[in-house]
C-alpha cells in the first residue's frame, strides 16, 4: 500500500509526532510518500533524522513557473472536465471576500501540482495533517475527481484544532467531513465539534 502525508511543513520541529507515525507507518510496510506545501528553513532541521526526511520530502513551495504550468497543463489536457469541476469546487469552497476566494485559488494551484506528483508515484490516496492552515483544502482539490489505474483518488485528513473548531466556515470543516473517507482527530473533544458539523450519516468516519 502507498500513500502520500501531506502537511504544511515537514519535518518541523513542533511537528516531532508525526515524523514518529509517518516512521511506524513504514514499519507497518506502508509507504509513505511525504509532501511538505511549504519547504522548511535548514534552522528548523534540528537533527540528522530532521534532514534525512526532508531530503526524501517533495516540496510543492517553491515551485517554478514552468513546473507549475506543467502541472496545471497536464492536468488541463488530460481530463479538462475535472480539472474545471475542481477549480469549480475550490471557488466553491471559500469564504465571503475577495482575500478567501484567492486563497483559494492557491490551493487550487498548489494541489495540482500534488496531483502531478502522485501520478508519477503511483499514488491515489492523500492524507492530510491539517493545523490551522491550508494543507486540508490542498489534499481534498488535488483527490477531487482525480483517477488512477481507472479508480477515483481517496482523500483522508486529521484535524487537530483548536483553532479550525472556532472558525468551521472558514476551514471549511463541514466539506472536508463530508469528502474524506476518515477523519482522525486527537481527542473526543475534537470529535465532539466535528459531529455537530455534519449529518448523522457522515459521523462514522470521525
């Protein structure tokens, strides 16, 4: 089984534990492909472990203009209904404003290049570590309608809060439920707020 972790920042020093999961998920004889949003500062790898991960990381930021065109490109010419179905969703998924809406647009950007790089790899399943930031909306645009060997992408995520759970509209909490076959969160509470985001029917995957 192979499976792409993505997350803001990886390895991070605040970000220890998963380093720990992402290494006890690999004993388990799964590989895990690990995907950083952002690339992190050579101060933040503390360790010799810290910076062997980063070496075996993809880093989608920065990206360069033409790997960034390719990506979209490819992504445009090899399926152009689901590549406009997924910007469609990205838009779709904002909040009020014209600062959301073209934060949006970023994820958007920066998910095809996800989905570029998982095609090459082979991988149809993102997982998401979501803190307070983008790395969930990424996961979910660059699964949306995305196939592989003819079988739709599969989306994950884990929710730590407890920032996310005082903004749900804002970090589109109901949406990412709704669209993940699991959601892994830390502690009942967690699992308490996203319950009352949606319906009955969705909750078992919490």
């Amino acid at each position: 089984m192979r499976i792409a972790y993505l997350v803001s920042r990886y390895p991070a020093p605040s970000h220890a534990f998963l380093a720990r999961e992402v290494e006890g998920l690999r004993e388990a004889g799964v590989e895990v492909e690990t995907i950083s949003v952002r690339r992190p500062a050579a101060a933040e790898l503390l360790t010799d472990g810290d910076r062997a991960e980063a070496k075996r990381t993809f880093d989608v930021l920065p990206c360069g203009p033409f790997s960034l065109l390719a990506a979209h490109l490819g992504a445009l010419l090899r399926a152009p209904h689901r590549y406009l179905l997924t910007l469609g969703r990205a838009l779709g998924m904002a909040g009020p404003g014209f600062r959301a809406h073209l934060w949006s647009l970023f994820y958007f950007a920066e998910a095809m290049v996800v989905r570029s790089h998982c095609r090459r790899l082979g991988v149809s399943h993102v997982h998401a570590v979501q803190f307070a930031d983008g790395a969930g909306d990424v996961a979910l645009l660059a699964a949306h309608g995305a196939r592989a060997d003819g079988r739709l992408w599969s989306f994950s995520i884990a929710i730590h809060g407890p920032t996310e759970l005082y903004e749900v509209s804002r970090y589109a909490l109901a949406e990412k439920v709704r669209s993940a076959g699991l959601v892994v969160v830390p502690a009942e509470f967690t699992r308490s707020q996203l319950l009352a985001q949606v319906e009955e029917r969705r909750r078992p995957r919490i």
